[in-house]
C-alpha cells in the first residue's frame, strides 16, 4: 500500500512543547517547559460536584447537543463576559474544544492558501501550527513590552493586504507581555479601517497579577459602528481545567454562523457533558473567589521565579516580570542557541521551552520560555541550579 | 467590517438533517428524521458510577491528556476490537471527538482540492459534507442490497484515479444496507491493488439484528502483507451516548500519527473527562450485555416501522428490511419529490428527511430516510398516520 498523504502534511509538524513533555516522561525531570496550570488549584471537588448535578437532570444529558453548544452555558458564559464589559448574546457565540478549536475553526473560514495573517514577534506557537496547516502566509509584526509597534504594523498591513492579526494581547504566551490601552485602541482603529479581522486569544486574560484593574479587551473596546472587527476567544482551561477541553469564541453573529458550520463538519459538536459540568459550576460554585485563589498562588510563583533570575549571574540576560498569566520570556547572550543548550539542560535534569518556535519568520534564537505555574519553590529551585550548571557549560568569558 | 471569508465557507452547508431539528423544536412533531439513538437506553447509572470513579483517582485527571488520547482507554478499545476479531495496539488508534471527527482528520492529511473520494449511492449526509469541506471531488459508485457494484468500482477507479473510498458497509446511514462478505473482500482487493485508502465508518456495527453471526469488517479482512488498506472509525455514540462525543479510528500506524498531528492542531486533544469516564465503563460495567439490549429493543422498534409500512398503500414504495443500524431507506414513486413532501409532512406533524441530502452526484429525489430508534410505538402509529395524510395529497391515481 502505498500512502499518497495530501500536502498539508509538511505544515503539521509535532509541537515542540509535546515532544519535550514526550521526552520527559517517566524521567525524573524538572519541567518549567509546559503550560500547564497547577494541579494543586483544580477545583475537583466542585467540579464533581457539577457533574452530579448534570446526572440529576435524567437520561435526556446524555443526547446529541446543539453544534453552537449548550445554550445554558452560553448565556452563563455571555454573563460571565459581561464582568469584561463584553455584552454579547447567545448568537454571537460559539462552544469550542478548547480555544484551540476557535483558532482553527476561523482560520478554515476565512484563510485561503497564500493569505496573509500578521501575528506578534514572538507568538504563540501553536496557532502558527495551525496557521500553516491552512497554508497561510505569516508576517511579524514588532513590538515591545507595551504592545505591538503601531507603524509596523500599518506599513506590514499597507505591504501584505493581510485578512487577519492574530494577538495574545493579555500575558501572552510566550512573551509574558501585556499591551496598553493605547496599542489595542490604535490597533484596532488601523484594523478597521483596512478590514483586517484581528482574532484577540485571551486564555489567560484573568490570570492577572497585582490586583490592579484589568486593561480593557480589543473586543470590548470595539464599539463596532460598522460591524464587529474582532473575534475573542477564551477558555476554561486555566480557570477551571484543561481536561474539560471547554473554550468559546465571540464575534460578530455572521462570522460566528460560519464557524458553527465549520464545526458541524469538523466534530458536530464538544462533549456536552463538560457542557452541562460547566454550566453547573457558574450556578453552584464561586468561580470568581476560586480566579483570586488561583491568582495570587501564580504570583507568588511568579515571584519565586523572577527572585530566582535575579540572583543568577548569567551575564547578558533580560527578562521583564509579567503582569499576569504562566510565562516569562528569558533572553540570553545572542551567541547561545537555547536549541542546543535544552539537551544540555535535559542532561542535567531541567526542561524549558527554547524560543525559535515562537517564531513565524526570523526566529531569535537565544531566548526560552520559562513556566512558572507548576513547579512548587523546592523544584523551582533545583530547577535553576541545574539550569544554571546547563547555561555555565556554553556561557563565554565576558 | 466587510468580512473576507475564504472559499471554503461555501461547501459549508449546514446539514439538512440538523436544520430540520431546529425546525421542529419546540413544535408537537412526531420526528423520524433525527439520527438520535433512544434515551431510554443511555446507561446513565452506570456512567455517573464511572464518572465518580474517575474523580477518585485525585486532582490530576482534570490536566491536560495526551492527543493521541488516554491510553487506558486505547488500551480499553484495543481489547474490545478482539472481540472483532481486528488486534491493534494503542500506537494504531487515535481518540477522537466522535467518529465524524475521525473522517475530518483523515480528509485533512490525505485529500488535496480536486482529488477524488468514491462514495456509496446514497451516502452519509454529513461525510458529503466534510469531504466537499476540503474541496475534493466525489464520485458515487452504484450499488445494490449486498453492496457496492465491484465492477462499477473498478470502472471508476480506472476513470478517476481516486486516492480514496469512503463506504458505511455495515447497517448504512441511510439505506440501512449491510455488505456480504463477498463484496468486502472484492472492495479491498480491487482498491489495495490501486493503492485506493478505504475509510470503514462503521458507527452502527453493533446494532445487529436477529442474533447471528456479524459479518467481518473490511478492516479486519485486511491481511495487510504490504500495508494496512483501511482506516476504521466507529464510536461510543451509539452503544453507550452521544453526550460524551467519543470515537476513534485505527489504521496504519504512520497514518495515525499524521492524524494525530492534524488532531494537535485541530483541537489539541478530546475531553479526558469523557475518554477516563469511558475507560472506567469498560472497566466496571457489562457494556456488552447493554449492547445486546440496546440491539434488542431497536429490534422491536425496527419491526414496528416494517409492520406499519407493509400496511401502507403508497403505491409503487420500496423499502428492504434492516439487518441492523438505525434507519430504513423509503422510496416512493418517481414523480414525488421528497422534498416538496416534507413540507406537507411538517404541516401534518410529522418529519423526515429527503433523500436528496445523501447523494454525492446524480441525487435520487424519490426517497426518505426514516429512523426507527427514537419513537415509540404510540407516536409512531401516529407519525405514520400524519405521513399518509401527506403522502395523500401527492399520489397521483395508478
């Protein structure tokens, strides 16, 4: 037999992430490589608590649902969102397997091979994934630690007559960078203007540090005169758990139809079950106390993490503290590949994401991705001690 | 905004079948459209029992999972496909979000714009679907009651150079028509010689009828000495309940693995919810003695439907009685349009859905598929009152 693969093949290469964790399995590794979020804080008890509570409604919960998902939830996710100054109807709102899904959901709608989607320097990595498996074209777009660089981003749009910019404009993955309100209005007024769909990916969006207000979403800054420019789309996997796979995506009620039809053909529609959990849980659970719960434990290991880097004598490193989500961006002298230098460290004990898949064209090569929502400070510690021994077999003398 | 939706949206038909439900909920109709397996027979016990099993194992199962899915369900479905007489391990088998995804993922790795799929005539609705989705060209390939016409097979082949066949060989959606073996081995010999992929979508294999022995699946025909020809899908949907959105498909173990990479982009992994509560369901339940009364009560159901259409007098109808599955495949004289008649039928109370949905090419408008899962015998006595009241108005006088 012999396979005749479609070309889309090339673009699906395996996740870097995933090999990693492949890699590390069973080995007595630490890992500040994945984006997981801590076990510890899962709410399991209430969640179980949720499920019973779908059994109790009778045999009917375990039906075929609706593709656009369980409308219950979806009104109690519109309320949710209305806490974002979001207000939105059930209709303009779609249930995904997690906002992965949404991302790729739109780009099947509206990407043709060849078009042009803009997207951060770095990005997350998965999306460029999903991106290139629909044969898009990807242009960065530069920024800095408050946002993408507005000229840049008017002359790349000007250039490439892109149909769409992917963001993570709230802690992003992997940057750990939050933009201000002035780079969201401005982006969003160039994108208009040009009718450039911006797609906004907020999964971590309540993770924020500080207790400060939140910066406002691009979404909730559209106030759409001439039609909704931007899809949201967010998750449950850092509030509640991932294993629920529940994300959803908001938009204008035309974009969102043709992405439930998408859906239809893709999957007809996500487990009901963690639907229905999901539902239960916004009537029956605090989920707002259980959000401050889990981010004041993140910022204290945030802080365990920048306390450890500050301490390190690596010399030509930079990283910023994050304001909020699981990330933060290491920078190290431009000679060291942190390709080369992850199998060091992986000898030593120690895993980190390095930072050229975070790429989609001219990747940095000397900068990693550091999680630092899963490692508990005795680890964290261990951790960078082996890293350290990693980083001081190719640092060069200053 | 002026949206600039890629080409795709346009195959993106929302499905009929899917539409009709809209129409008619909320409305006292008696449908016999929906594919909707019985509720009364959801396991529900059983599966709150194993939910709770899983939320004693601890915090953990509510992190992320692995693409591939949970291997003790894969471990689980491995040995349930013995019982099939098809040995494969985890590595040949990918969980996904029902058995409609599995077909989605492996059109995305193996069929590029313009390259030709043979289907069945009729075929699964929403296989049409996904497979215009991504732009390939179907070819319908004639048929009868025991199957595919192996001689027309081998014509299109020849004619359209087809990378693949997709076939429904067991209790079809929607014909309701069940392969001999005789045809199975034809089909796979004649497509293994021209390197043509079978995809085996077999959902309904275990709602077998009258207790004799299954006819063996391609797949399992399949010697494979120089590769294995077929990928194999089915899901838990219909033995177990639609709600927890679980299939999976098993194959070659490098087409697997692309699927899987496909699936990593698509949707990063199903709900682990739903794949461990599963897994506890093989583990601590009789799932085949649930199988057997689930077959045994559409049995009853199924005889329902032929007693009450051998008593029609709709001249010139033909209908063949299942051997298994779901549905039976009705059709009426020439000059009734199905779809025109569903109308009338909707304004009497009554629904179905019309053939003309099923067909890749060359659609037959004289033919319904009726479902005989989801009604009892009361509503169904009534349904087929309402639809001879209908069928009344457009017979013409013999």
């Amino acid at each position: 037999m012999n396979y005749r693969f479609s070309d889309t093949i090339d673009s699906f290469k395996s996740s870097a992430v995933r090999e990693i964790l492949k890699l590390t399995q069973g080995k007595s590794i630490i890992s500040l490589a994945g984006g997981l979020p801590n076990e510890q804080y899962f709410p399991i008890d209430a969640v179980r608590e949720a499920f019973l509570r779908v059994f109790e409604e009778g045999k009917q919960v375990l039906q075929y649902g609706l593709t656009e998902g369980f409308t219950p939830l979806r009104q109690s996710i519109a309320k949710h969102m209305e806490r974002k100054h979001i207000h939105v109807g059930v209709d303009d709102m779609l249930i995904t397997t997690g906002s992965q899904q949404a991302i790729d959901l739109l780009a099947r709608i509206y990407i043709d091979p060849g078009d042009v989607i803009l997207v951060e320097r770095p990005t997350y990595l998965a999306a460029i994934q999903i991106f290139q498996s629909h044969k898009a074209r990807l242009v960065s777009v530069d920024g800095d630690a408050d946002g993408m660089n507005l000229t840049d981003l008017e002359l790349k749009i000007k250039q490439y007559n892109p149909k769409m910019i992917y963001v993570v404009p709230t802690f992003s993955n992997p940057a750990g960078k939050s933009w201000n309100l002035e780079r969201r209005q401005g982006a969003l007024d160039i994108c208009k203007r040009n009718d450039v769909l911006i797609l906004e990916d907020d999964p971590y969006g309540e993770l924020r540090f500080g207790g400060g207000e939140a910066v406002p979403s691009i979404f909730s800054l559209d106030k759409h005169p001439e039609g909704c420019g931007v899809v949201y789309t967010s998750t449950f996997s850092k509030i509640v758990a991932p294993a629920l796979r529940t994300g959803w995506a908001i938009g204008d009620a035309e974009v969102i139809r043709q992405m439930a039809r998408a859906k239809q053909a893709a999957d007809l529609h996500s487990s009901t079950m963690d639907q229905q959990a999901l539902h239960q849980l916004f009537e029956h659970f605090d989920i707002y106390s259980h959000i401050d719960l889990v981010r004041s434990e993140y910022e204290i290991r945030m802080r365990q993490m920048t306390d450890l880097l500050s301490k390190q004598n690596w010399p030509g490193m930079r990283w910023t503290e994050p304001k909020g989500g699981m990330f933060i961006w290491l920078e190290l002298p431009e000679y060291i590949d942190t390709e080369q230098l992850l199998k060091l460290a992986v000898e030593e004990g120690v895993a980190f994401v390095p930072g050229i898949g975070f790429f989609a064209d001219e990747p940095q090569r000397n900068a990693m991705r550091l999680n630092f929502t899963h490692t508990d400070n005795v680890q964290l510690v261990e951790g960078f001690a082996r890293l350290d021994r990693a980083i001081q077999k190719v640092l060069q003398p200053v």
